[in-house]
C-alpha cells in the first residue's frame, strides 16, 4: 500500500512541478509590447525550442 501511495504521489508533484516550470518559462520568455515583429518572432522560436529542450530534460530524467 505504501509504495503505491509513493508512486501516485511522485507522479502527481511531477506534473505540478512540470506545469509551473512550463508556466515559469511562458512568462519568461513573453514578448515585450515594444518589439519588432521580427524580435516577437524570434522570441516564440527560443521559447518553443527551450520548450522541447525541457521535455526532453523530463524524459531522460524518468530513467
């Protein structure tokens, strides 16, 4: 009973910690009202790609 109590726990704050260091990301890297259209895009690029960089940090991280 204990170890699956464990498991649901662990698996429960991994998704919590996951959201809010998606959420932390998102409000980091949120454009500024005073940028170029280039800049904005160049922003989204380097959000998504440190996005991927993070799932992939999460699944190497799972073995």
């Amino acid at each position: 009973m204990d170890r699956i109590l464990n498991m649901l726990i662990r698996r429960v704050i991994g998704r919590l910690i996951g959201r809010g260091v998606d959420a932390g990301i998102a409000r980091a890297t949120r454009g500024r009202a005073d940028a170029t259209p280039e800049q904005q895009a160049q922003a989204r690029q380097s959000a998504q790609r440190s996005k991927q960089a993070l799932k992939l940090a999460r699944r190497i991280g799972r073995f």
